[in-house]
C-alpha cells in the first residue's frame, strides 16, 4: 500500500503545522525551521515491507529537530537515511554527518537528532525495527553515524537498490516480500561489514576506543587536554589512536575539539548558566582563546556564541 502526503493540499500556512504534524506521527515529536515559509513545500511517499517502512521525500529547505518524548520510548527502530538529491546536514550524538548525493548513513530513532537540508532536496528513509538488525549484527550501534558513499565497493550496489525499492515494492506480489525484506536486510548487513575500518578494529581496539572517549569526556575542562595526554592516559600510541579515531571519520585532536564545541553549546542553554559569561563558558569547556572558540563554534554551528544562546533561549 502506498500513502502520499504533501503540503500543496494545503494553504502556505498550514502547510508548515501540516508537515511538522506529519513528521511527529510518523519519526518522534519535532518542531521545524523554514529557508523560507512563503515557498515552503514537501512531499513524502509511504510503503512498507511487513514491518520495515519506506518513507521517500523532496521538498523545499527546512530544519527538522526530533526530540524524544516519553511516548516514543517503545519505538526501538534504527533508520537508514539516504541522500538523492541536495545537501544534508545531521546532527546526532554529538556527531555531525554532512551528505551529499548518493550517500547515506545510519542513525538511532530513539535518539534526540536534527536533519537539515540546505536546499531543495530529495532523500529516503528506511525504518528498521532493532530487533531484526540484531538478529543479524553483533553490535548495530557499532555503525551508528558512520557515511557510506554510493558510488563505490559494496555501498554502491546498497545504493542503487535503495534507489529502486519504493517501486520494487509495488511491482512485487505478497508472498515475494519477504524474499524482498531478506534482500534488503542481507545488502545492509553486508554493507556495514564492507567498512573495512571496522574489519580492522579488534576487540581490544573498541576497547582502547571507548577508555579514549571516557578519558576525555571527564577532561574536557582541561585546557592542557590534547592527543598527547589521551594516548599517556590509555597507554596507547598517537598514532594508534588516530587509526581507531579513523574507523568514526575523525582524528584524535578533532574528536576532542569537536566535544569541547558540543559541551560550550550545552553549557550557552543551561539555565544555571544563564548569566556566566561567554568567556567563561568559553574557559569550562576547555578553550583558552576565545577568539579560537568563537570561530570555531560559529564555523560548526553557523551562528556566534552569542547569537546562539540569543536565538534558543
């Protein structure tokens, strides 16, 4: 069965409560930001494999925010999210994930996340329950964040079968979808297993990874935290660490300044904060230059410090 969903049924203004209705019921609660509200428009399709659902959609620019509320704690689904067309920006976890055409990542539902599509764009949605992942994966949450490209290796047949599968779906009778489903959970599966950063990554290594977070985690504050004290700390190499740092799409030193820019970001919000200045703020997330921090901070969040805690207060 196929579902259509589209806001030129409605009105400019209710196209914008229409929609944010439409992403709330069918992802977690979310609000939105508009490019621009006037020319605002955006189309989904809605199709399903048993209990798989194939969501595909274009519109025009918008920011979503899904934030989980307490009625969307049994939802326990992961999402493939594939870029066709367009520019997209997601935030989830403290990482950042920008995709251009023909790739895609891999993301938690049940985790708090925006998604920003610069311009007008084109993108699917695959909604995978937990369960069936991890009846065929050791550790789903291992590729969480990860981006795949579309155009080479094993990701790139992942790629154009994603592309077809909304009218796989129509063309196919009942009893042929469940040799669709397997198809599908047997290419994304083999997929996540063609990262080769992550054949290479023991045991012993996602252990060393998960002591190097939790070092800086705590030390954040620290303004003498650097690549140096992890690897003193974990009794692992620079370079070491910078191979396992590799396999999350990041370098060690990167890694730490992207934590401190998520900590000062958390820190503007804090209502026990509210009147600590941005220096200060600046000097607790482990930054001593504030000229460093605030073009940092305004090059990852494309606003200022300021302007930042201005605008979400």
């Amino acid at each position: 069965m196929l579902e259509i969903i589209e806001t030129s049924v409605n009105d400019d203004i209710n196209c914008l409560s229409f929609w944010n209705d439409f992403l709330s019921s069918n992802f977690t609660s979310s609000y939105l930001e508009f490019k621009d509200k006037e020319k605002f428009r955006c189309r989904a399709e809605i199709t399903s494999i048993q209990n798989i659902k194939v969501i595909s959609g274009s519109g025009s620019a918008h920011k979503v925010f899904r934030r989980i509320n307490r009625k969307d704690y049994d939802r326990c689904v992961y999402t493939i999210n594939i870029n066709l067309a367009g520019t997209i920006n997601i935030s989830q976890e403290n990482q950042e994930i920008r995709l251009k055409p023909q790739e895609f990542t891999f993301l938690d539902q049940d985790k708090n996340y925006s998604i920003s599509h610069e311009d007008n764009y084109e993108m699917m949605t695959i909604e995978i329950p937990k369960f069936i992942l991890s009846e065929h994966l050791r550790q789903p949450s291992l590729y969480l964040g990860l981006k795949f490209s579309g155009n080479k290796g094993f990701p790139q047949i992942a790629y154009q079968f994603f592309e077809k599968l909304p009218q796989m779906i129509q063309k196919v009778s009942d009893k042929e979808l469940a040799y669709l489903k397997d198809s599908l959970i047997n290419i994304i599966v083999n997929t996540f297993k063609s990262m080769d950063e992550w054949h290479q990554l023991t045991t012993v290594s996602l252990s060393q990874l998960q002591r190097a977070k939790d070092i800086i985690a705590s030390s954040l504050h620290k303004p003498t935290l650097t690549r140096s004290t992890v690897s003193e700390k974990t009794g692992v190499s620079v370079r070491e660490l910078n191979r396992i740092f590799s396999s999350q799409g990041t370098s060690i030193t990167r890694y730490i300044k992207d934590q401190r820019l998520f900590l000062a970001k958390k820190l503007l919000l804090e209502p026990s904060f509210q009147k600590v200045t941005i220096s200060e703020i600046a000097y607790r997330a482990g930054f001593n230059d504030l000229s460093h921090f605030s073009n940092s901070f305004s090059y990852k969040f494309e606003l200022s410090p300021k302007e930042y805690r201005q605008k979400h207060i």
